[in-house]
C-alpha cells in the first residue's frame, strides 16, 4: 500500500512596508506552487517564516524577539522549520544564523523564487545521519542579490480584498546616505510592462477595482520603451479599474509627462506621496537626495496645478547626523509651506554599512534632542492635518469599503484622496463603492454617513 504524504504546512509572517507585505504574498505564492498548504499560524506550521524589515533598528529588534519566541514552539516540535527572510535576513547574513541557532534558514528578497526548492534541500540535509547526531540541525544562508531577478512570472497568493499592490520595481539604484534598501535589496529591477498589465487584467476580472503600483522609487520605472506615465495610464484604462495608486516616487521623477496622466486620466487617484525627508538644503545635500527645497517646491507646484484637489503625503527623517536646530526649523517651515495632508515622521536609526553611519561620531544627535525634534514635528504635522481633514468636513465623497469597522454594524473605506472614512454600512458591501458625506474628523480620520446618491466611481 502507497503511504500518501500529508501536504507541509507553511506559515508566513510578514513585518514592514507594503513591498514587504507584496513579498510575503510572493512567498505564499511560491510555496502554495511547491504543494504547501498556507495556514493562519505557526501552531500549524511546519515551516515558520518571518518576513523581516530592516529599514529600522526597532523593527529589527522586534523581529529577534518574535524568532526567540517562536523556538518555545519549535522546543516542542523541533521538526518545525524557522526561516527568516527579507531585508533583515540580507542585511545579517550568517550572523543571524549564529545569533540565532534554532533558525533553520535565512533567505534575501532575491532567493523567494527557489523558496520551495530551499526548503526541500534543507529537508533532505536534516535527514542526513550526520545532522541527525548532531545537536544543531543544518542551516542555508540564500544571500545572493541577482542583477537578473526581476520576479518575472511569480505569482502573489493574494487573499480576496478588494484592493491590490502590484510590484513593479524592485530595488533602488539611488544611493541616499541613510537608506539600507539599495545593500538589501540591490539595484533597480523593473518587471515587463506587459506582464504587470496582465496582472491588472487578470485582477480587475476577479472584481478588484483599485490597484496601487509599487516600486522603491516608482515613477523611474523603465521597461523597453514603456516609461512610467505609459504604464501608469495603459493600466488606468484596463476595463474594470476604477481606482490606480502608486508608491512611493521620487520627487526628482515627478515628470510634466506623470503630472499629465494624473491629470488626464479620470481613474488615477488624487494623491500623491512625495517623500521629502528634510526641509534644509544642506541636509538634503548630506542625504544625497539630489534636490533641493526649491525644486521640491517646485514639484509640488507643478502637481497641484494640475490636479488642484490632490492629497499629498510625506515622509520626514528628524536628527540626520549633523542636522543643527535652525536646519530641522526649516523642515517645520517646509511642512507649513507645502501642508501636506498626511506625513510619516521618524527619527534617523544609523545602519550598518549605509555611509551616513560613517560620519563623524560628533555629528550623532543626542537622544533627547531627536525625540524632542520628532515630537515638535508630529506637533506641527498633526495640526496641520486637522485643520485641512476639518476644512474636508461636508464634502461627498466616493469610498470604497475595504473592511469592517472597528464596532459591530460599521465599515472603513477609503476616499480617491487616500482619507480613511468609516461609517455605518453591512460588512456584506466590502468591495463595493458608498457615497459618504464626511461629517466630522478626528484630526487623521474620518466618520461620514452614506447618502443615497449612486457613488460616482462604482456601484453601490
Ligand atoms: S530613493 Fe533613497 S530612500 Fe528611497 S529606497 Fe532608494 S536609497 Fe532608499
């Protein structure tokens, strides 16, 4: 009688940006091919993978302690593979191995593709009699960056909502002082055009209707001769799509040729995040982000004269090495002059091996005085945010219903302009577009009533 083998059961935890999240679909997608079942645990698992960021030493550190945590289980079935993957697993290598000796596997963004393949060479090594003598079972390091993966044909296993990230880049051939992506995740990688346009088709045909387009710096996407605004406005037509977003762009390829497809196309949203990171020329200099206060002001002027109801939203480093008081001041003063609805604010965390942490140690800003600067900061960019949402109030707007709202009988969507509503409605309606007076704000968010107006970019 053939014994027939019951499926792995694999588990994918995933920590940090949208790319991240885009990756531990990927990661699904991949293992759901090689035969694995995906599960909502790691009680269930037989294989455990963190899915790492390392933009933060906080982040990073929350990860070690969510891997220690899960060696309790493994103590207990130590048949149970643990695996790290992603930015962090790139950044720390071998020593993560080390540190760490009950992970099993640690694998860069690059290694996803021959992720099942990895984890039956690891199968097939811990059956060895020597790894079974041996206390501590095998462990594979996939580090390598391959200049050839653009993560052509790799499927995400997306579940059913009713919005979608789209990878279409991967990697940054920037090179800003304080960023660890282009040594974790290597030199820009664009994905066919034409594949990404398969990928809309395919979704828009299984009822999703907002899309967003992903990519480290976004809008340099190149791909033959197909350009960023192509893709964008060849993928604003697919039948179906009613919503496109992308993230994040680069100021310096904030283009007239991008500036005219928001403006033109009637499906690209009203927002746009324009990460500035400082307000002071000298500290823009130090952070290699090749503009300037002026030219950044100057983008932003070009979009809103276009698209006059945009959204914008950013995202601010406080204390770079060296930053003086009057510099982080002016970054106050850009914020007050550009007002964005919406900003990410962070203090610097020194990477290892990013040529900012190479500066003098003088220059290091003192605890306290960071956080009292990213303090003043959230201050100051709050403020502003509830003076525009509380401008907002009374206006009628298009959401789409993304999820159930926080107590029973309400829902959470999203406006075009990326403001998070939540109003009364069945948990039966996600997927499908309400019409929403905004009636009051909590300073980031909004509560709103639907009206029954038929919502201009979808159906009811
Ligand atoms: S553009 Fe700069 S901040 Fe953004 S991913 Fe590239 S190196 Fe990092």
């Amino acid at each position: 009688m053939t014994e027939t083998r019951k499926p792995k059961r694999a588990y994918v935890e995933t920590y940090g940006c949208q790319m991240n999240i885009s990756d531990g679909e990927l990661m699904q997608g991949v293992l759901a091919d090689g035969g694995y079942t995906i599960v909502t645990s790691p009680e269930e698992a037989d294989v455990v993978l963190i899915n790492t960021c390392a933009i933060r030493e906080h982040a990073e550190t929350r990860v070690l302690g969510r891997v220690s945590q899960l060696n309790g289980l493994k103590r207990e079935r130590p048949e149970m593979v643990i695996g790290v993957t992603g930015c962090m697993a790139q950044r720390m290598g071998e020593k993560l191995l080390e540190d760490a000796p009950y992970v099993d596997l640690v694998m860069g963004p690059d290694g996803y593709r021959g992720l099942a393949d990895t984890l039956s060479q690891l199968e097939t090594r811990r059956a060895a009699p020597a790894a079974r003598a041996g206390k501590r079972g095998p462990q594979l390091a996939v580090l390598d960056l391959s200049l050839g993966e653009n993560y052509q044909g790799m499927e995400q296993r997306r579940g059913d909502q009713p919005t979608a990230w789209i990878p279409i880049q991967r990697g940054c051939d920037h090179r800003c002082t304080f960023c660890i992506v282009p040594y974790v995740r290597g030199p820009e990688k664009n994905r066919s055009a034409l594949e990404v346009l398969g990928e809309v088709r395919g979704l828009a045909a299984s009822g999703v209707t907002e899309v967003t387009l992903l990519g480290q710096t976004v809008n340099s996407y190149m791909w033959d001769d197909w350009t960023f605004p192509r893709l964008l406005s060849e993928v604003a037509r697919v039948d179906g799509i009613r919503r496109v977003r992308f993230t994040s762009p680069h100021p310096n390829d904030v283009s007239p040729e991008l500036v005219e497809v928001m403006a033109l196309e009637p499906s690209v949203c009203e927002q746009l995040h324009l990460p500035a990171q400082s307000g002071n020329n000298r500290t823009l200099k130090r952070m290699s982000r090749r503009y300037t206060v002026e030219s950044l002001l100057e983008k932003v002027d070009l979009v809103r004269t276009a698209v006059p109801d945009i959204a914008l939203s950013t995202d601010i480093i406080v204390a770079f090495p060296g930053e003086t008081d009057t510099e982080f001041r002016d970054t106050l003063d850009l914020m007050r002059t550009v007002r964005f609805d919406d900003a990410f604010t962070y203090k610097y965390s020194p990477r290892d091996g990013t040529p900012a942490t190479r500066l003098p140690q003088e220059q290091f800003i003192d605890s306290d005085v960071a956080q009292a600067r990213l303090a003043e900061l959230i201050e100051v960019s709050r403020g502003i945010q509830g003076e525009i949402n509380a401008a907002e109030v009374g206006r009628l707007e298009d959401v789409l219903i993304e999820r159930a709202g926080r107590h029973p009988g309400q829902v959470l969507g999203r406006t075009r302009r990326n403001k998070v509503v939540v109003f009364d409605g069945d948990v039966a309606r996600i997927g499908r577009y309400a019409r929403v007076v905004l009636e009051s704000t909590s300073g980031a968010t909004f509560a709103g009533s639907e009206v029954e107006v038929p919502a201009m970019s979808g159906s009811a």
